[in-house]
C-alpha cells in the first residue's frame, strides 16, 4: 500500500530528527490517501514534539470524519491532557471508554485526566487495580505529571521523620532474619524496620542490613533516616554503585540537588538494573526546567529499566497515591 510506505519514510525523517519535514509529508499524503493512520501518525508526531495543541485539531478533524476510529480518541484525549484541558480530555476519553470498554489504556488516561484535575475518587482503579498497563507513554506522563506536583508543591514525596530510634525498643531486640527477609521481601518496610533495626544499630551490624534498613526508610520517605544508615556503611562500601544511587536518590528529594548528581554521576551500570539512576536524571531535569530531556531520562528507565524502574519507582508513585487517597478518605470521614 501506497500509505505504509509513506508511514515508513516518514518514521525515518523522524529518526534523522526531521519531524516537521514528517509532517508535511504526511499531510500532503492525506490529501491523495483515505488511510486514517496518516493523519493518525502527523498527530502523533506533533504530540511528541511539544505541539499538544496542534496535534488536538488534527485529531478531532479526524474524528470528525470517522468518529469510530477508536485510536484517533485515544490520542485526542492524550492531546487535551497535555494542552492543560482536562475537562476536553475526561469529555474525549469517556466516549472512547464506552467505545472499548474492555480498553485498559483509554481507562487509565481517563482516570489520569480525573486525578489531574483532582477527583482522585474516580482513579481509583488506576491507583489500587492490578495490574498496571506496561504502556511506556502512559507510565511517562503520570510519573511527569507526579513528579512536577511534587517539586511545585512538595506533594507526594515530602520527607518524613521515622525516628526509627524508637524501633529500638526492648521488646524488639530479638532479631529474627527469617520474619525480616519476609517483612522486606512483601514490602512492609516499617515492620521490616521494626524487626531488624535493634539489630542495625549494633557496632557489628552487617553491610546487607543496613543497606536493607536504608532502603526500607528511603521507601518510606524518611530519607533522612536512609543516608544515616548509609553513613554506618564500612569506607570499602561507600563507593559501591547500589550505594552511590541510594544516597542520590534521597539527596534529590531532599533537595540537593548538586550532592546528588555528584553522587548519579559515579554510578557506573554494567547490567539489566540502573539503581534508579535514568529516573533520578529525569527528576534533576525537571526540576531545572528541562522538560525535554526530563521525558528522555524517564523514556529511557521505562524503557531499557522497566523491571527495575516499575519495581521500585514506579511503586513509589503508587504508593504515594494510595496514600494521599487514604488521607482524604480518612479525613472526610471525620468530617462526617
């Protein structure tokens, strides 16, 4: 067909960095061709080169002359999101929902639009349900839309004190690996605390412990907490790569941003795991203003990293989300 091979010159123009030469490619082929994927594909294009609100009028055109056309929602509502007009999105989103009911991508963008617009009620399959769409591009924009909220406001991952001393108290003493590992490995990081801290604190405490009890607190948000049990780590350890990432990750959400790259920066990834390191870039990205890049550093941990990114990260937004959730649950309750 006449249209794939224009679909495909236009992939290359793209790779080569000529997206607006792309475009007009496409558009000209419009012209000739009905095939709705070229209009389809300029929509895209201009979507993922900052252009959300030209990318939006060549997706209700589209749908316009085939409202059935499934994909061309999809995007559109993905447009509006990016275009700041979450009530269009919601609006675009529902119908493609009733459209494919069964579509766990469109259900997921129209949760997103609602969260982003407040009504975190109305996500709640998106926040609790399993599992989770693997869809890079969704997984990209939620984390970028969690992430801006929390270096604008200090939602989400604001730190928190543990005072994990008080994990120390007689009754804790007994140390039991077994019921540790256990706590650690179904992530209940504060009973895994409350288990094996009495055991950290010791003189002879050994270097996977108190790396465990580091993370456990940096996945809590008591990273303050984390780098002290950082700071107990033998000198031989201080410069290993999973230690350096850990002690980055808790300087960038405590705001220390210089300390932090310094410490990303000698973080050398030599396997399928990068310790949260491409995600961490993101965030320095974004918070210096540079979005473009934020959303390559995110790309490439959802994309070379996923297991390691949707493990860990990933698992942290969700975290922070059930949370806030919780908090507003429990708080209209007492209103009542």
């Amino acid at each position: 067909m006449m249209s794939n091979r224009i679909l495909r010159q236009a992939e290359k123009l793209v790779a080569g960095g000529q997206w607006v030469e792309a475009c007009s490619l496409l558009e000209h082929a419009e012209k000739c061709e009905s095939d709705p994927r070229l209009q389809l594909q300029r929509a895209v294009i201009l979507l993922n080169n900052n252009q959300a609100g030209m990318a939006l009028a060549v997706l209700e055109a589209l749908i316009d002359k085939d409202p059935s056309y499934l994909p061309a929602r999809l995007y559109a509502g993905i447009a509006a999101i990016e275009n700041g007009d979450l009530e269009q999105a919601a609006r675009i989103l529902e119908i493609a929902m009733g459209m494919a009911p069964q579509n766990e991508l469109v259900r997921c963008y129209w949760e997103l639009a609602q969260l982003m617009s407040g009504n975190g009620q109305a996500a709640r399959t998106l926040v609790w349900g399993e599992p989770m769409p693997a869809n890079s591009g969704f997984l990209i924009r939620l984390t970028h839309w969690v992430e801006t909220q929390w270096l604008k406001t200090g939602r989400f991952f604001a730190p928190r004190q543990l005072n994990v001393a008080e994990f120390s108290s007689p009754e804790n003493k007994r140390f039991s690996k077994r019921a540790a590992i256990k706590a650690f490995r179904k992530r209940n990081f504060r009973q895994f605390l409350e288990i094996a801290v009495p055991s950290a604190t010791n003189a002879n405490a050994s270097t996977e412990l108190l790396f465990a009890c580091a993370f456990a607190c940096e996945m809590l948000n008591g990273f303050e907490d984390a780098l002290f049990f950082l700071s107990q780590l033998e000198p031989e350890d201080q410069h290993a790569e999973p230690v350096q990432a850990a002690r980055g990750r808790c300087l960038v959400r405590l705001g220390r941003y210089y300390e932090a790259l310094d410490c990303l920066e000698k973080v050398l990834i030599v396997g399928p795991e990068d310790f949260g390191l491409n995600y961490y870039l993101g965030v320095l990205c974004l918070a210096h203003g540079d979005e473009r890049r934020s959303r390559h550093f995110f790309e490439r941990a959802y994309r070379d990293y996923f297991v390691d990114t949707f493990e860990y990260q990933f698992w942290q937004i969700r975290q922070a989300l059930r949370t806030e959730l919780e908090t507003r649950d429990l708080s209209a309750a007492e209103a009542d």
